[in-house]
C-alpha cells in the first residue's frame, strides 16, 4: 500500500515537470516568433499562461499534502487494526479457556450423573432378585436408565467436541499471542545483542579488577588462617582448662562423700547413744547420700555455657512425683551465681535427669526437695 503512494506520488511531480517544461517552451515560442498581435495582448496571454501553471501547480501540491496526509492516516490505522487484532486474539483465548473449563465441569457432573444412574440401576435389578412381583416394573426402569445413559453418552460426546473445539480456537490464539511475543522478542534480542557488545568491551577492564580483588582476597585468607590457628590454640588451652577444673571438683565430691562416711562413723561410735539415736542418724546420713545422689545426676547431665565461670553455684528447689519424675525445677533467681542462661541451663539439666534416683529407704522419698548445684 505504502509502495502504490511512493509511485503516485513520483507520476504527479513528472507530470508537474512535464507542464513546467511544456509552459517554459511554450513562452519562448512565443517570445522568440514574431506575430502580428499587439505588445499588450501577448502581455495578457502570457499573464494567463502563468496564472493557469500556479492553479496547476497549487492543486498538485495540494494533491500531495494530501496523499501524504492519507498515508499517514492509513499507517494510524494499519497500527489501530494489529492492536484490536492483537487484543481480539486475547481475548478468544480468555473466551476459549473458559468455555473449556465450563465444558469439562459439565463434563465431570454428567459422569457423576451417569455414575448415579448406574448405581440405580443396579439397585433396581436387587430388587428384582428379592421381589419378583416388581420384576417387569424393574425391568421397565432398566430400559429407561439404559436409554437415559445411551442419551448421556450422546451427551457428553457432543460436549466433548465442543471442549476439542475451544481447545483448537485457544491453540490458535495461543500461536497468534507467540507470534506477537516472538517478534518482541526479536526486538529485545538486538537490543540485548548491543548490550552485549559494551559490556564485552567492559570485559578486560574488569578481569583486572578482578585479578586485583583475587589477590587481596588471597592476603586476607592467609590472615584468616592465622586467626584460625590462634584461636584453635586458645580452645584446646580453654579444654584443658575445663578437664583440670573438671577433674578438681570431682576429687572434691570424693572427699565430701569421705566427710560424710566420716560423719556417720562418728555418730556410730559417739558414747552415750541410744537406739533411736542412732536410728535416726542412719536416716539422715541416708537422706543426705539421696539428696547427694540426686545433685550428682543432675550435675552430670548438665551442660556447660559459653559464658559459665568457675565456682558458680545455684540453691536449685524440684518437685517431682512418684517414680522420680519431675514435675518442676527451679534455679532461684536470688541464690544463683551466672546469669539467666546459667540458671535455665541448671534447670534444663534436672528435667535431663529425670526420673531422678530413688533413696534407700522410700520414707525418704521427698515430693520437694532442695540442694545446691555446683558444676
């Protein structure tokens, strides 16, 4: 279309040329043979001449403004038209997916339908079995179940064709849509090609920027391996630290279980005792090894903190039922050394612990009971 405006466009300026040409020769014809005409009438007709070309002449611009006025129309419209096909193609996809979601719903409920038909039916031929006065009743809804299905079934074959329909108008629109989404993809494709070629150009500068980050990251790894093998050496001093204090405080709960035999021995051999005072000094030493034994469990089960500090303490109250399980563990706040997550690591320690030991004599046996916890 734009081409047959080229053309038109070139005929009239070589038709405008030719009566230019035309009108030149014309006026010097006249010019150079004499003719018997007065001065002033050759004045008039060449005043005609010239009128008669600027008219022509006026009118074939005015022919070509409005050629090119009507080419710009025609490429607005040629613009207009691809986006109305453009959303046209859209919106026969929006129409086609939605007529095959319909179809399939209508699809899925005629088999539900069908599947309760045939439920029916065989319902039907039970009752059959069981009553044969109803047998030709039973058979008659046999055949009108059989007839409703044949109908279905003919039914859903139509729907079927309708949803391969839609599937083909979506399958259409859908190429329509790619064919529009790869030409802008092309499109992108030049623009990301001249992308591309700058940052290739960019390319060497930045592999010696890199070559100079490589070799400062390279200082930094060897300095962060210094560190590293630092403070492997302050762990392993720290650990041995922590067996030696380990190793300390269990030769002191030896030597506090020897006090405590000492004790008992004293009391034994003491003069002037008398049955039941010796009875009961059996029982407390019994009561102190149980509340011993308790504090050692749970000792042993808990877990050092980061920030635990040698010779920390805690007054630790728990409450616990029948079998040695706990209900309860309390670190108290105002009798424990360490902070809060020394005092819930104790705690989390006696729950660890459980179920708790058993003293020797069950009268012993304390629903609540409080002891000092020392790591």
């Amino acid at each position: 279309m734009l081409g047959f405006y080229e053309k038109f466009r070139a005929f009239v300026l070589a038709a405008v040329l030719h009566v230019l040409l035309g009108f030149l020769l014309f006026v010097g014809f006249q010019h150079s043979t004499p003719t018997p005409k007065p001065m002033a009438r050759q004045q008039v007709e060449i005043i005609k001449g010239t009128m008669i070309y600027e008219s022509t002449l006026q009118q074939q611009v005015d022919k070509l403004k409005k050629a090119e006025e009507d080419k710009r129309q025609i490429e607005i419209d040629q613009k207009n038209k691809l986006e109305e096909e453009r959303k046209k193609a859209e919106e026969q996809k929006r129409k086609a997916e939605q007529e095959v979601k319909q179809l399939a719903e209508q699809k899925a409920a005629e088999e539900k339908r069908l599947a309760e038909i045939e439920l029916k039916r065989k319902a039907e031929e039970d009752v059959k079995r069981k009553a044969e006065a109803v047998k030709k009743k039973a058979e008659q809804e046999v055949k009108k179940i059989a007839v409703q299905k044949a109908a279905e079934e003919k039914r859903l074959a139509e729907i079927e064709l309708k949803r391969k329909t839609a599937e083909d108008a979506k399958r259409k629109a859908e190429e329509e849509t790619k064919k529009i989404a790869e030409e802008k993809r092309l499109a992108e494709l030049e623009v990301q090609r001249k992308a591309e070629e700058a940052t290739r150009q960019k390319a060497e500068e930045e592999k010696r920027k890199a070559e100079e980050v490589k070799k400062q990251a390279e200082a930094e790894a060897a300095r962060k391996k210094v560190a590293e093998e630092k403070r492997q050496a302050e762990e392993a001093r720290k650990k041995a630290a922590a067996d030696a204090q380990r190793k300390a405080d269990e030769a002191a709960r030896k030597q506090r279980e020897a006090d405590e035999q000492h004790l008992l021995n004293e009391l034994l051999e003491s003069e002037g005792l008398g049955l039941e005072s010796e009875n009961q000094s059996q029982l407390q030493v019994l009561e102190q090894r149980y509340i011993n034994d308790i504090r050692q469990k749970v000792q042993s089960s808990w877990l050092r903190t980061s920030n635990y500090q040698s010779g920390w303490k805690c007054v630790v109250i728990v409450r616990q039922g029948p079998g040695g399980t706990v209900l309860s563990a309390d670190a108290v706040a105002s009798e424990c050394d360490g902070d809060e997550q020394f005092r819930r690591s104790v705690e989390n320690a006696v729950y660890r612990a459980e179920p708790l030991p058993a003293p020797e004599d069950s009268s012993l046996f304390a629903r609540e009971l409080q002891f000092v916890f020392r790591p």
